[in-house]
C-alpha cells in the first residue's frame, strides 16, 4: 500500500509551473523556476552550464539568433521523493524555431527540485536524446 504523501504533489506542480513556462516561451516565469545555483547539462551543449545565471546568458543568445519555445508536452512522469530533495523524470516532445527552421524533438529530462519551506525550486536540469 502506497502512502501519501502531499510533496509529491507540490513537486508536481513545480514541474508543471516550469514545463508550461517553458512552453509558452516566458522566459522569466522560466527562469524564476529555478535557484540561483542551479546546474543545466545539456546534451546540445559542450558543457555544463553551473549556475542560473550562466543558462539565461546562452538562452538569450539563442533568442537574439530567433529562438523561440513553440509547443512542449511532458509525459511519462516520475517523482522520486529524497528528503528535502526530489527528482522528477519525464519524457518531453518540444517544438522549438531557430530563426526560420522549426525543430522537433523528444528527449528524456530529470529535473532535480529542492524545497525551500513550502515552495520546490529546480536545482538540476539535465537532458538526454532519448533512445529507441
């Protein structure tokens, strides 16, 4: 028998605050969803970006080139619950515009959150191709 348990709930409203801003392209709602000292590993990227303020920097060179988030839907959604920390996992189908080419993709995505009193911030993002 399963527990509840009301954090996972709150984490999933995190991901989903994140997921939707991400979404409609808000770049601050986006950022605001994650701390300070957030980590991103991407694998579009060559390295990692260490820290929030590190990931804006690249996002707003990608919008300055024509970036734009055009659609992006979650599925397959897991929340492991570690204490103070909690990790969700999903796979995520994400239609983005460089410039004038639209791109699709579908890629795996674990999202690290911690809790700071009743709100869950993302501290880790890191996204992966997703086989098969």
């Amino acid at each position: 028998m399963t527990i509840y348990d009301p954090r996972h709930d709150a984490v999933l409203r995190a991901a989903r605050t994140l997921i939707d801003a991400f979404a409609r392209n808000d770049t601050d709602a986006y950022f605001d969803a994650f701390t300070e000292d957030a980590t991103f590993l991407f694998h579009t990227l060559p390295a990692p970006l260490l820290s929030r303020a590190a990931y804006r920097e690249v996002w707003a060179g990608w919008q300055a080139d024509g970036f734009a988030v055009l659609s992006c839907a979650s599925r397959n959604a897991h929340i492991s619950l570690q204490g103070e920390l909690a990790i969700f996992m999903h796979d995520v189908d994400t239609h983005v515009r460089f410039g004038h080419e639209d791109t699709h993709s579908s890629e795996r995505e674990t999202i690290v959150f911690r809790q700071y009193g009743n709100r869950w911030l993302a501290c880790h993002e890191h996204l992966s191709v997703q086989s098969g």
